[in-house]
C-alpha cells in the first residue's frame, strides 16, 4: 500500500543535530533522532512509508531562499520518495516573488510554523500571500499550542473564511495540544488537517474520536519526523477502527489529489 506521510522536517547535514536539539527545547521533548534527509529515509522504510512531503522553518527572512534552495535539491535527489513544501517568513521583502519560484522549482506548497517564527496566522502581511495561492498550492500551517496564540484555531478559522479557494492544511488535528478548541472552530470549514505530534500526546481514545469526527476526507496522514519515530505514528495510526477506504484515503488518496501525483 502506498503511504503518504504529509509532515516531515528535514535540515541539512551540518546544522541537523542543532536543529533538532531546538526543536526538543521549544517543545520540551527528549529527541531520539536527528533530523537529516537521510535518517528520514531510514526512518521511512522502516515503517513502509512511500513518499514523504519534506519542508523546514525561517526563523529569518534571510533563510528562506536558503531553505527553499536546500528543500528543492532534497526532492530533486530523491524525486521518486519526495515532495517539497516551501517556506516564508513574514519580513521576506517580495514573498510573492519566492512563492512563484517556489512553485516553478517543483515545490507543491508552503509551510508555515508561525508559533517558532512569532507571528500572527492572520497578520496583514501575509494576508496577500494567501490571496495569491488561491486555486494555486496549498498552506500547510502548524497550528495551535496552549503556550501561544499565534497559531490559534481561531486564526485559522479566519484564513479559512477570508480565502474560499486557498486550500489550507492545519496541522496536528488544527490544534496542537488544544484539539477541542479546534474542533469547535474547525469543524464545519473546508480545511484540510493532518494528524501529526497528535497520537502520542492525546488522552486515550481521543485520536480516534476526532479522525471520526473530521472524517476520512479531511484528513491526512503525517508523522512531524523527527519529533516521533514513523512507524510508531503508522502504528497508533492503523489500531484506530476504520474501513480499508477510510485508511487508504487518510494515508495516501487524499494527500495524492492535494499534490497532483
């Protein structure tokens, strides 16, 4: 069966380890693996996962075109396992500029993580971002996190309703660690969610209660590599009760219709 895992990071070799030692700093969880292209790749076959939608985050607005850059050769090198996602930052001078570039390189989207790069999901300065994607590429948007605000549900919900035809994908259920709160914003707007740094964080029986009450069309099968290891997630992923249908949608369908593979 062939698997789509929609949430994956990877940084280059020489700035891997640092990279995801700060990601255990911010999140306050122990990390058992580096976050390379090729620990991913391991990490990946071991799980029987086919293809891996890649991207990173610009904590700068001089890192974009670098993180753009490196994500690119990744998929490039591997282009039958890969896919890429972009990134901005809100000070980037011409972000329309880097999302066409972005686009024309092969990158299917653009991923966002707004709590690690302090801004507001609807900050006027991304709002002609967004205007620009519609009908073009989605955006994957960390979303949610008792900590902060940034990324609120509530936020997203606006994106949603501000820009009909931009396809958005909020991650980790929409709400990381306030995943009821996204649900009551979430629920009856066309956004796309996946399932990632969910399973093994939720109180039991949760995970399953919301993949029901999204529904298989929603929703999109993703790890958060390197945060959890890939068959661990597949693992919690299949014990939930659900139909062949309802799975191949969740780990494969859905994710192939969204980047045209």
């Amino acid at each position: 069966m062939k698997i789509i895992d929609f949430h994956a990071h990877i940084y280059p070799d020489k700035i891997a380890q640092r990279a995801t030692d700060a990601i255990g700093a911010f999140y306050d969880i122990e990390m058992d693996r580096v976050g390379s292209l090729s620990n991913l790749l391991k990490c990946s076959d071991n799980a029987g996962i086919s293809h891996c939608v890649v991207h990173s985050v610009a904590t700068s607005a001089q890192q974009v075109e670098r993180i753009n850059d490196f994500i690119t050769e990744s998929v490039n090198a591997h282009s039958e396992r890969l896919l890429g996602f972009g990134t901005m930052h809100q000070d980037y001078e011409d972000k329309l500029a880097e999302v066409d570039r972005c686009l024309k390189m092969g990158l299917k989207g653009i991923k966002l993580h707004p709590d690690t790069q302090m801004f507001n999901v609807d900050d006027e300065r991304m709002l002609p971002m967004y205007d620009y994607l519609q009908d073009k590429a989605p955006v994957l948007f960390h979303c949610g996190d008792y900590r902060y605000d940034y990324s609120h549900p509530r936020r997203i919900a606006r994106i949603c309703k501000m820009f009909p035809h931009l396809t958005v994908i909020g991650a980790h259920f929409g709400g990381y660690s306030v995943w009821d709160e996204a649900y009551e914003y979430l629920k009856d707007l066309p956004c796309m969610l996946d399932t990632s740094s969910s399973s093994a964080l939720m109180e039991e029986g949760m995970f399953e209660r919301l993949i029901k009450a999204y529904g298989s069309d929603r929703l999109l099968f993703g790890t958060d590599f390197p945060m959890w290891d890939s068959k661990e997630e597949l693992e919690r992923f299949l014990s939930v009760n659900l139909t062949d249908c309802e799975r191949e949608k969740i780990l494969w369908s859905n994710g192939a219709q969204l980047l045209n593979i």
